[in-house]
C-alpha cells in the first residue's frame, strides 16, 4: 500500500547522498515524479533514497558510503532525503536499525 516507509533526514539541495552499505545499484530514475535510487545489498535487503538525483546508474556496484547521487530540492512529499529499507516487495523494515 501507498505511504511514508522509512525515515526523514536532514539534507541540503545539492547535497551528496552516499550508499548506506556495500550493494548494487537496482534503480534509478523517476518514483512518484520525483528522483531516486535503489541499492539492492548482500544480505537482501533494498535501500532507497529519496529525492535524489543518480550519479550512478543500474548495475554500477558502490561501496559502503560512496556517493550516490545529489539532493535534489524540496519536492513538496520531502524537503529533506527519505531514506527506506525493505526485504521484499511489501516488506518495509526500520532503516536506522540498520545503522551500527
């Protein structure tokens, strides 16, 4: 279903935004009219970071806080980057506890 899954954190247009682990990049391009990116991990799990425009593209393999892409501006749904995890198609997990 619809709705906010993840957290709100502080980030400045422009900003670089960088891969919160190891993984591969699934996604880039437009969600919901706005930019984003999808990191699949080793472990299964699927980060996505939102809005935010690519510097990398699908298949490209980053490292644990690599940048990603830049901020991109307030779009009206965020005004700072929405970061999510999940572990299936429907299953949205928590990502700070995914931090150490």
């Amino acid at each position: 279903m619809r709705g906010h899954r993840g957290v709100d954190l502080t980030a400045r247009t422009g900003q670089d935004i960088v891969a919160a682990e190891d993984g591969v990049v699934a996604f880039g391009g437009v969600v919901v009219g706005g930019p984003g990116i999808s990191i699949d991990h080793e472990d299964g799990i699927r980060t996505t970071y939102q809005p935010v425009f690519p510097t990398v593209a699908v298949g490209d393999v980053v490292q644990e806080g690599q940048p990603i892409g830049r901020m991109a501006p307030p779009n009206g749904d965020h005004d700072g980057l929405h970061w999510g995890a999940k572990t299936g198609p429907d299953t949205y997990i928590n990502p700070l506890t995914l931090l150490d």
